[in-house]
C-alpha cells in the first residue's frame, strides 16, 4: 500500500473539475447487464472501486470498449452465468460493496443473481435485508451460505409486487428497481431511496424502455417490460467530492472554484457548509469559494449549538459528514455531528485530536467538535486512512497542519477519489506518493 507525504500550511488557487459521481457509477455499470444491446456511459470515474466493477463484467463477459476519457462502451450480449458460481466471482466481487447491485439486473434478465459478502469500508454494519427482502417479494427465493458468507438469489417468473422497504437504502432501491423492471405486472416501492443518483438510475432505465412512474419521489411504480435496449448516459458531478472540495478551500483558506457543479442536484449540501460560516457562492453552475481568514458556526435560534446529522435524501448526506467534522476542527464556534447510519464512521476522530483538534466523541454515534478558529494550527502527524471519506478528511487536516504529514494506506482514498494528489498539486499543494 502506498502513503501520501503532505506538506501542510499552503493555501491553495484555482480550479478544479469534480469528477463523474462515484455512487452513481456503481449502479448505472451494473444495470448494462439488463439489455444484449449496447449501452455507451460518459463521465465515468477513473477510481478503483468503480476500475474493479469494470473488471468483474468483464470477467462476467461484458463487452467492454474504451471510447476516451471517462468514456466506455458495454454490451452484455454474452454473459457467463457460471461464472457466478466461480471462486474469481467471489473475490472480485467480494472486494467492493458496489458488486451488490449486480444481483437486481441478473435476477431480472437470467433468473438468477449470486453476491459474494460485499467488500468495501470499515464503516459498521451494512445489512442486506433490504435487498433480499424486495426480491422475494417480486418471487425470488432467497439462500445463504453462511459458510463462505455467499447470497443466491433465484426466480425464472418474477412478479410485481407492493412493497414498504424498512429502511430508505440506495443501493437496496437500485437493486430492487433494476429486478423489478422486467417482472410481470407493477411493482409498488414505498419508502424508496430518491436520491439523484438513483433518479439517475430510474430515468436511464426509462431511455433503455423501462415503465417507471414517480421518479425523484418516495413511491415508485414500475409496470414491467418484456425486454430493454441501449442508451447512452452521462454521470453527474459527484456531489461527495464537491463537498470535500468546499471543506479543502474553507480548511486550507484557499480561494477555489469548483466548475460543472450539477449545482440543482446537490439539494442542502451547500446550505450545510454555509451554516459552518462558509462563503459557498454560486456562479452558474460553478462553486466559488472566497479566502477567508474566519468563518464561524450558526447558532440555532434558541442560541443553542448547531447540530448537523445525516438523514435520507433531501437530508444530509452521510457521506459527507466526516468532511463537515473536520471542517470545523478550525471554524469559531462548535457543532455536534450525529452521525445516525454507520456506528465506526467516527473513529477516524483519534487522529484530529492527536493533530490537537477539540474533539469529543460523545459515542460512537456523536462528536462534538470545538473549533480553533485558527487560533491553533494542527499538527502533522504520520496516521493510517480507514475509509474513503475518513481518508479524505484526514487529508484536508494535513494540508491545514503545520509541518509534514504522511497518511498510509491510501488505496481507501483512491477507491473514491481519482487522482486526488494530482488535482491538488495543480491548485498549489504538495502531495507526494511513497511506496
């Protein structure tokens, strides 16, 4: 595993271009294998959970053909249904959370779709009841090996349904939605995940000749097609990195502007960093983030301290809660983080606080975090990426401190941020990769 060297205490300059979303990638790759047609994708991000997808159709046989940067061409016209049952399924698959939602397409056009224990952060428990509960309500049947920790899910004549999810999951819709697109009859999903990325997802199905009614809403209907086509389809922006950038410029007092935004679809994102007293100035579908020496927390009416916590689209999302946390490591003011999802996602919080950050971790659940106001600068510290998002927070911490920082294990970071490094150096950091 490689390691970043940080020199920390520049401020940064400059532009900088979000990548294709990462979230919205995993299910978009996933849902080629719902037509023998080709389907050509833009804006795909050059990162290694969404390089390994790519490699797992292929070793599926997926036709999958390079057009340019960020830009590929599949056709699932001939997909080994053995492989699934194959040890190299099992460890590709294995390897990244996102081989989940392989299973919804697979059941919907073979009948029959396999996922080994899924891989990817460290974050805490993440059930897959959701997803297999969907299945079965559309008429598959369900089996674990609770051996080698592998789901089977099988069902030649799926059967729309009526169904209220017990929780709002991402992927748990897409996987669900993806099944039920070629079941007979409708399929009713209330309490259904709305986030864009999987109105992206449902408005590409639609292209392909999917019946999907109530889009960007709770409840979905979906009337059931014999066959789909292709398409072509472009990701958007990926909100989660847009967010990283607004706390890197706010951290750093950097002047940065984040072009090509998809600004309409990032719902209360912006509102959030402004709450922190951030400048977060909209120009078009571009994010200008001005230099500034302070910027401090809001208060809620009754005086009391801001509290800021993930919740189901159009809430909050969790993904960026770790960079909310370190942001106000250096705000005035303090704000408590409640972090409901995921019950390890906090832990990263040793290492700020070891860098001198104000730092209490109430539970695992909550921080409470007691800003500098640049008062104090961090120090550098030598410390270990656990997850994606953790990774990148403790980055934006090292490019603020005094001194040089190393982070280990930056294959987390790279799961989710393509050329990171690279990006950053062109607006004026110093950021060099050790083996």
């Amino acid at each position: 595993m490689g390691s970043f060297k940080i020199e920390g205490g520049r401020r940064l300059k400059g532009e900088v271009v979000p990548q294709g979303a990462k979230n919205e990638a995993l299910q978009i790759l996933c849902a080629v294998l719902l037509t023998a047609e080709p389907m050509t994708i833009h804006n795909v991000p050059d990162i290694v959970d969404v390089n390994k997808l790519i490699d797992l159709l292929k070793a599926m046989g997926v036709s999958v053909e390079k057009l340019g940067v960020g830009s590929y061409r599949f056709m699932a016209k001939s997909v080994n249904l053995e492989f699934f049952l194959d040890p190299e399924y099992k460890a590709l698959g294995g390897s990244l959370r996102g081989s989940v939602m392989v299973a919804g397409p697979a059941l919907a056009r073979f009948g029959r779709g396999y996922i080994p224990s899924p891989g990817g952060d460290k974050i805490g428990r993440r059930r897959m009841d959701t997803h297999f509960t969907g299945f079965e309500r559309l008429g598959a049947e369900i089996k674990y090996d609770a051996k080698d920790g592998f789901y089977r899910a099988e069902g030649k004549n799926l059967k729309g349904a009526y169904m209220l999810l017990d929780e709002a999951s991402v992927t748990g819709t897409a996987n669900i939605v993806m099944a039920a697109v070629m079941a007979e009859g409708r399929t009713t999903i209330f309490n259904a995940a709305c986030e864009p990325y999987l109105q992206q997802l449902c408005n590409m199905l639609v292209r392909m000749g999917a019946k999907i009614q109530g889009i960007g809403s709770n409840m979905l209907h979906i009337d059931g097609v014999k066959e789909l086509g292709g398409t072509e389809h472009r990701m958007l922006p990926d909100m989660i990195e847009i967010g990283s950038f607004i706390g890197l410029a706010a951290m750093t007092r950097s002047e940065i502007t984040i072009k090509d935004t998809g600004y309409d679809h990032l719902g209360v994102i912006p509102e959030v960093f402004r709450k922190l007293g951030i400048a977060v100035v909209r120009n078009g579908d571009d994010i200008f983030i001005p230099a500034q020496e302070h910027y401090t927390i809001t208060k809620f009416i009754d005086g009391s301290n801001m509290i800021v916590a993930d919740a189901p689209w159009p809430g909050f999302t969790p993904d960026l809660l770790s960079i909310v946390l370190v942001t106000a490591v250096q705000a005035k003011g303090s704000v408590l983080i409640h972090q409901k999802m995921f019950e390890s996602r906090l832990f990263f919080t040793d290492k700020l606080i070891e860098m001198g950050a104000q730092i209490t971790l109430c539970d695992p659940h909550r921080a409470l975090v007691i800003g500098h106001d640049f008062q104090m600068p961090l120090r550098a510290i030598r410390m270990t990426s656990p997850d994606i998002r953790a990774g990148v927070s403790l980055l934006i911490a090292a490019l603020s401190a005094e001194g040089t920082s190393t982070i280990d294990n930056i294959e987390q970071i790279r799961r989710g941020y393509q050329n990171i490094e690279g990006r950053l150096n062109a607006l004026g950091a110093r950021i060099t990769v050790m083996d």
